[in-house]
C-alpha cells in the first residue's frame, strides 16, 4: 500500500482563502476587521522568523497585526504591563507573546495575564483547564492541536471510535492534540520517554500523532496497515547537498512509513502550514465573538 499523502499547504491555502472572505464580509457588514498583537521578547532569529511569518499571514488575509519588540533584557514586569494595556486596547482581538520567553521571565505568569477572550493561542491556564474537561469549552484551542484535528477532518478520516496513539505529552503540542482527540471520541494512548515497547503501542494505532522531536525516529514497521500517521516533529538534519547545509525531516521515516499508511502527511508541508492558518482562524473567532456571531 502506499499512503495518500494529506497535503497540509493545500489545505491550509483553502482555510486562508475562507478566512480572508469572512474578513472581507465583516469589514463590510461592521465595518471592522480583527486585529492580532504579537509580542517579541529578545531577538532570538527563529522566533523573529516566526512572528514575521505571522504578521505577513495576517496581512494576506485582511487582518490587522500590530508588532510590540521588546529588549531581551525587558522585565517581568514590564512585558505584563505590556499584555495588560493590549488586554484594554478594543482595536487588538488577539494577543499572541512567542515563546519561549527569555529565562528570567516566567511564562505562566504573563500567559496568565492574557484577557480569555484575547487568547488567541489557546495558552492561557484556563482555557487549557477547560479543554481538560468534559462538556467545558476553551474560548480557543492551540494552534498546532486545532489544525491537526482540521486536516483529519477535511481528509474525510473517522475519529470517533478509533485508537489514537499521540507520542509527545507536551503542553504545546501532545497534551491538547490529546485532549481534543479525547473529545471526538477517540480511544487514546498518550506516550512519552518513559514509555516501554513503543512500536508494539504504536502498532495499535488507526491515527498516530507523532510529536517527539526526534528525526526520523518512527519506522515503518512500527505503523499498522492503512493507519492515518501525522506526522508534527521538524528537526534540521545535515545535509550536504542543499545550500543550506541542512534539510528539514519529521519524526516518522517517510519513505518507510508511506509504503504502510494509509494517510501520511509530509515534512515540511504537513502540520507546519496548519498552524498559522489556525492562527489567523483564532484571531477571526476572537472579533466574531465580540461582535456577538460566534458563542
Ligand atoms: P517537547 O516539548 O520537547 O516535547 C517532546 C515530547 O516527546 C515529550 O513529551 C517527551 O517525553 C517526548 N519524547 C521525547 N523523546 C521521546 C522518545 N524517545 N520516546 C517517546 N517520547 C519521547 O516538544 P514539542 O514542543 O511538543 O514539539 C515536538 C515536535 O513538534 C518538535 O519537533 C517541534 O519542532 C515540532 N512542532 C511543530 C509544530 C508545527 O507547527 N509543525 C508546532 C510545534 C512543535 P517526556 O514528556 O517524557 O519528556
């Protein structure tokens, strides 16, 4: 069997597209368009990278962002005060602050200070409490989790009833993408380091969510037959032959893997694209909320 491989860029161009259309009909209904705050603390080159690509995603749809860069050496203190005047800033639906902060700042503690409703990355304690529980609603569920949950989804794959095994318990990834399979009624494992015999648990699996970062450590004969496999993990591994001098893989062995799967997604242009569409969709949901169109 070889997989049908989930194209995760074709799928997130169509999500772009449909957010971009909601946009444009609310600017012309209310005459408003979302606005989403990023906050960059430090000048770590990846996170710049990201709230770049951030910012340009927004745009591309009609969104409104605005860029708050703060020293690297900017206080606890002042990046929550920061937070707190976006929190009261009625043009700024979403707050997003890119992690990791620098170690002298404690993370929950400016998470924490994020108005609910303006969560748009889904962090914030409470709305990680309420996906935690059953029958609660977060006002919004992180990014990577949510889009994973979308590509199954649009791929027409069943959840409900099926063996979910997630490798990776962290509270980015593994933890919510657990909790949210959970609520579709999968049946779930959750493995992590300390697991034992893990191709014989994920030998069980029907969809297996592979979050470990670590390169290509999934084999083929750790997949049962026609399962759907995907595939979070991007890990830069030497490559002599690109330009860079790198390659991106995930964490499953793809040619190996699609010769048993069913679905498979790539890496890169699997989850990875996902992510900030679901971003944007949150940022979306942020201001329909507010304008009394989404409960
Ligand atoms: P993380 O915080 O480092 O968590 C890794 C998890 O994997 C931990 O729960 C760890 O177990 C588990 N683990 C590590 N080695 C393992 C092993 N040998 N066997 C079984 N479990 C193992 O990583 P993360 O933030 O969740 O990210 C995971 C990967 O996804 C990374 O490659 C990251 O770059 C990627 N990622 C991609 C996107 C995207 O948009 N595509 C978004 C976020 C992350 P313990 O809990 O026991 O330590």
């Amino acid at each position: 069997m070889t997989a049908q491989i989930i194209d995760g860029k074709a799928i997130a161009a169509a999500i772009r597209a449909e957010i971009a259309q909601e946009v444009a009909r609310m600017k012309e209904v209310h005459g408003v368009v979302p606005g989403l705050a990023t906050v960059l603390v430090g000048d770590r080159k990846d996170s710049q990278t990201y709230v770049r690509m951030k910012k340009k995603a927004c745009a591309e749809v009609g969104i409104t962002s605005f860029g708050y860069d703060l020293p690297a050496d900017a206080s606890q203190e002042r990046v929550i005060q920061l937070v707190r005047e976006l929190n009261a800033n009625p043009e700024v639906d979403g707050i997003l602050v890119q992690l990791p902060l620098p170690g002298h700042i404690d993370e929950e503690a400016v998470l924490s200070e994020i108005d609910i409703t303006k969560d748009v990355d889904g962090f914030h304690p409470v709305n990680i409490g309420r996906l935690a529980m059953k029958g609660r609603k977060p006002l919004f569920v992180p990014c990577t989790p949510r889009g994973i949950i979308e590509l199954l989804d649009r791929t027409g794959i069943e959840i409900e009833g099926k063996r979910a095994v997630v490798l990776g318990r962290s509270n980015i990834v593994g933890l919510p993408v657990s909790m949210l399979l959970l609520h579709r009624n999968a049946t779930l494992t959750i493995c992590h380091s300390r697991t034992r015999n893990l191709p014989e648990v994920t030998r069980q699996a029907d969809i297996l969510v592979a979050a470990i970062g670590r390169a290509e450590f999934v084999r083929g004969d750790w997949i049962k037959p026609g399962a759907a496999v995907i595939d979070v993990g991007v890990n830069a591994v030497d490559d002599p032959t690109r330009k860079k001098g790198y390659r991106l893989v995930g964490d499953v062995k793809f040619d190996e893997a699609r010769e048993v799967a069913g679905y498979i997604t790539p890496v890169p242009g699997g989850v990875g694209p996902m992510t900030i569409a679901m971003l944007l969709k949150n940022t979306l949901d942020a201001r329909k909320r507010r304008l009394g169109e989404l409960r």
